[in-house]
C-alpha cells in the first residue's frame, strides 16, 4: 500500500473511529453504543475543517493570498463527479 508523505496516519485513525462511532449508531450492540454516533458525526465535522483549513493554509502559503472561488471550483472537481457517479449507481435500479 502507497501512503503519501504529507499524509498524517493519525487522521486516518481517527477517521476510522468516526466511522466506526456512527456505524454503531445504527446498529444495535450495547445501549451505549446508540447514544454515542453523534460523537462520530462531530469527529467528521472537525476532520472535515482541519482538513480543508489545511488545503487552505497551503494555497496562502504557496501564493500568498486566498481565491477562494478557484478553490471551491477545485474541490466541486474532486467531489462532484464520485457523488454523482455514485447516485447514479443508486438511482438506475430504482428506475429498472
């Protein structure tokens, strides 16, 4: 397995903690697991921000200053076109 240089191991632990939090949300195994998956949701939610403040921080330092439409049309090309290649995986067979 390729790891990048610039990737934290460390991230990568606690975003499998999270998933496994909110996985157990939805899934009954102990009275306490239930109640624990929005710890898993706010995991996200602070990875999430770490992670893109990062992108961001990077983009100043490498520039010196921020375009933050460039930077948002950048990130609808990573994320837009898996989420819509993924919908549609989900929505033909609802069609057929």
């Amino acid at each position: 397995m390729v790891i990048h240089q610039n990737r934290l191991r460390e991230i990568d632990f606690l975003r499998g903690i999270a998933i496994v939090l909110v996985l157990f949300r939805h899934t009954f195994l102990f009275r306490y697991t239930i109640t624990m998956g929005w710890i898993g949701v706010d995991l996200f939610f602070v990875l999430s921000g770490f992670l893109v403040s990062g992108l961001l921080f990077k983009e100043y330092i490498k520039y010196g200053y921020l375009r933050p439409g460039r930077f948002l049309i950048r990130r609808g090309f990573k994320i837009y076109p898996v989420y819509y290649l993924f919908y549609l995986v989900y929505i033909i067979p609802i069609i057929f």
